[in-house]
C-alpha cells in the first residue's frame, strides 16, 4: 500500500529528495524513509506492520504526524552486495566510513535497474568505486525530478470508484 503526502506536508520538509522521518499513523509511531515523487512531493510505502498496527487499509483515510527522523536509519543491505563487500576489503572500509545517506544512495543506485545483468554490473562498479575511495555513487540524481524511476506507485482502478 502506498500512501502520497499531500503538497502542503510534503512542502514542509527539508527535501525534495529522500527524506527519513518518524511519527505515527492513526496512533501508531513508526520510521521509514519517503520516496520523492518527481512532482516534488513524497510517497510512503506503507509496509504491513506499520498498516496493522495502524488499522489502515487501502483507500481509508488516516491520521499521520510526521517529522523529520533525528537519525537516519541504515538501509538493508541486501545479501549480494553485502558479498561483494566482504570479498574487498578496501571497498568494505570506505562503505563503513560513509553515511547512512550515502549507503541508501548506494543501494537505490544499485538495486533500481530492472534486468539482472545490470544489478551484478552495478555491484562490481561499486565495488571498484569504493575500493578506490568514492564515497558517493555518481551521476545519482536524489530528487526523482529528473526521473521518473522514483514515481509513486498508482493503484489499479478501484470497482468503488462506479
């Protein structure tokens, strides 16, 4: 499920690109990281903990707080980089001595691509970069304005809607 913040609580933060934040939703606190929305807006995808604990289902409306979170959040590492990681030991010391922001970006860079083939391409690029002392990925546009990769998902036509 995927909830788009409206424009006035999307204008309120302080970026157009990922922003992590912390609140509740109907009561219930939660973290997670808004996607942007190459509208200049944000998007959040409501994982099923956070829809259970907050009783929300899709289509209803909820109570949401929100703010920017204090610190951010390590991504997920997900199990092919992390072996790649492993395996060079230069890339591993620059990968730890980078931010969570960096990381993120990293993985977002990394795990956006649609064939296969170019994920492992992507992971051996990284993995030459860091080795090498590159602390951010590059040509990685954060925003989602110069792309629409980073779009809000759109539910299917919804038979309440007739």
């Amino acid at each position: 499920m995927f909830l788009r913040l409206p424009k006035k609580a999307s204008d309120q933060l302080p970026s157009r690109n990922m922003v992590s934040v912390e609140g509740t939703m109907n009561g219930f606190a939660f973290a997670a990281t808004l996607q942007p929305d190459s509208e200049g807006g944000h998007w959040l995808k409501v994982e099923p903990d956070l829809s259970d604990g907050a009783n929300a289902q899709p289509g209803s409306e909820v109570d949401l707080e929100i703010s920017p979170a204090k610190v951010e959040p390590e991504p997920e590492v997900p199990d092919d980089l992390r072996k790649a990681l492993s395996a060079a030991p230069a890339a591993l010391g620059v990968w730890n001595d980078t931010t969570a922001i960096a990381r993120r970006d990293w993985i977002t860079w990394m795990t956006q691509v649609k064939r296969v083939e170019t994920r492992v391409i992507r992971v051996e690029k990284m993995i030459d970069m860091l080795s090498k002392g590159k602390r951010r990925v590059c040509c990685f546009d954060r925003s989602g304005m110069a792309s629409k990769a980073f779009c809000c998902p759109i539910a299917a036509e919804d038979s309440r809607d007739e």
